[in-house]
C-alpha cells in the first residue's frame, strides 16, 4: 500500500499564526485528502485535493482558512490560518488508490494557545 | 446528507470476551464501507466489504456487509488489551463531486481490560 509521510507530527502555536502541514507519498496518486479530528470527535473531510485543479471544499471550511496546494502527484500541503484555539485537532491526509483503497498519514496534532 | 451511525459508542469489556461492533450508514452512491483501527492519530486499515454476505476475515476480527438493510458489523474474538482502540467505519462514496469521499461514523470505543 501507499506510504505517507506527514509532517510536523505535533505542534503548539500561537493564536493568529498559521501551519503548514506537508504530507509526502511514495507513489504517484491522483485524489489526496485532507481530514480533521477534533478532540472527542470523528473524523470530517475538509477537502478533496487533485493536482492540477482547484481543491474542493466540503461545507464549513473555506480556502482562506485551509489553503491546500497539490504541485505533482506526490505532494500536499494544508495551512492551517489565522489559528484559533478551535483549531486545535489532530489533522490527516490520506490517498486514494484502486488496489490498496484508503490510506492515511500519520497525522499532526496541532494545539493552539 | 450522507448519515452513518456507530453503535455501541462505548464498550468495556475483559481478555476473551467476544464483542460486536455495529454501523448503519445512508451514504448516497454507496460503493463500499471501510472499518478502521485508531489507536493515536492515524486509522488504521481493517477491513473493506464491498459486497453483501461475504465475511472478511483477519485473524481473530471478522466483519459482513448487509447492503439490502445497510449495515455492517465487525466482531472481535477472544479480545485481547491490544484491541483497545477507537474502531470506526466509513462508507465510500463514488457518486459526482463526492467522488472518494469517506463519512466517518462516531466510532466505538472498545476497553479491553486484563
């Protein structure tokens, strides 16, 4: 299956900052995604992103707050902006591929002070 | 809107009990449901059921699709401490913009004491 690595693992920042998070696979792939898990919560898509094309974002996230960039086939970055402590969360990317189905990074817990 | 139910949200169990986990979904251009293992941060893969009746099986996790009443279940056997995790499914949906989309239920979140 795929391998993701996901940088930074953790992170605190200050309000008013923003993080960018990378996600780098082994293998090229065509749909990335980048997921949201609040403390407690389960998992919610924030956005579909293909290279080559505009992200698309599902209801309640805008690109002004979660800018995503997709360069080539093996690489995404979510930025987190203008952070809020209900930022706080862990957040993941995960590809889809037609043998190994879904697979995740290994996620970045990010918390806002 | 794409609706997927999990229960029991909680489970305490012992080493060696037998436990089923439940998950209803209403997921529009239904393709197939995942279940996940999420210890930390990231899920890990358990199983994908894509067609009805047919039982996935790894080691001592099972799990079976019902596609005509839209659930899925996946039981544990001779549950262990390292089975204590939160276990979650998510239809996969191949329908238009949503294309890929994964909606997670609220997960189970399984204790398996010694």
């Amino acid at each position: 299956s795929a391998v993701i690595s996901q940088k930074p693992s953790r992170d605190i920042c200050q309000r008013g900052t923003s993080l960018t998070i990378q996600c780098q696979v082994d293998s090229q792939v065509t749909m990335m995604f980048w997921y949201r898990q609040q403390p407690g919560q389960s998992l919610t898509l924030i956005a579909t992103a293909n290279q080559g094309s505009e992200a698309t974002y599902e209801s309640g996230f805008v690109i002004d707050k979660f800018p995503i960039s997709r360069p080539n086939l093996t690489f995404s970055t979510l930025t987190v902006s203008n952070m809020s402590p209900e930022d706080s969360s862990i957040y993941l990317c995960s590809v889809m591929t037609p043998r190994d189905g879904y697979t995740f990074g290994s996620g970045t817990r990010l918390t806002v002070v | 809107e794409d609706k997927v139910v999990q229960s029991p949200l909680s489970l305490v169990v012992h080493e060696g009990d037998t436990v089923t986990l439940n998950c209803s979904y209403e997921v529009t251009n239904f393709r197939s449901l995942l279940w996940y293992k999420q210890e930390k941060k990231a899920p890990t893969f358990l199983f994908m059921l894509t067609s009805s009746g047919i039982e996935k099986k790894s080691g001592r996790l099972s799990s079976i699709l019902d596609k005509k009443e839209l659930f899925s279940i996946l039981n544990i056997t001779a549950t262990q401490t390292g089975d204590s995790a939160v276990y979650l499914c998510a239809p996969f949906n191949a329908g238009g913009t949503s294309y890929g989309k994964l909606t997670f239920g609220q997960g189970t979140i399984l204790t398996v004491h010694p």
